[in-house]
C-alpha cells in the first residue's frame, strides 16, 4: 500500500515554457510553503528548467493573511 502525504492546495498557476522551440503550457499547483519558496518550475515537454517567480497578480484575494511578513 502507498502512502502520500497530503497538503492543501492553495493556488495553480499557469506558465509556459521559456524556450522558443518548445512554448509549452504547463499548470503549476502550488501549496504555502511550495509558493513561498517557488522560483520557477522544470517544463513538463522537454523538462528545461525555467526561472520565475509569482506576481501578486497571480495570487487569490486572501493571499495577504497567509503570507509571512516581509522584513
């Protein structure tokens, strides 16, 4: 039997590929402490790695109450 260790999803973020040969769409499910630390994602299609970074804009309405404090 296979045991995973379940984490509340908080948001998915869509972002496609960086690289002009390749420009695939991948879907990003991130929780807390994955979205905290994100700085970018490997692609699902020729699993380059692509630096990023979320944008407030990214980020659902009640993001502020979860976010630790910026010091």
């Amino acid at each position: 039997m296979f045991k995973f260790p379940r984490q509340v999803l908080l948001i998915e973020i869509e972002r496609h590929c960086e690289f002009p040969d390749c420009g695939a769409r991948n879907r990003i499910g991130l929780t807390k402490p994955k979205a905290i630390e994100y700085r970018g994602f490997e692609c699902i299609q020729c699993e380059r790695w692509n630096d990023d970074g979320l944008h407030y804009a990214d980020m659902p309405d009640w993001w502020d109450e979860i976010m630790p404090p910026i010091n």
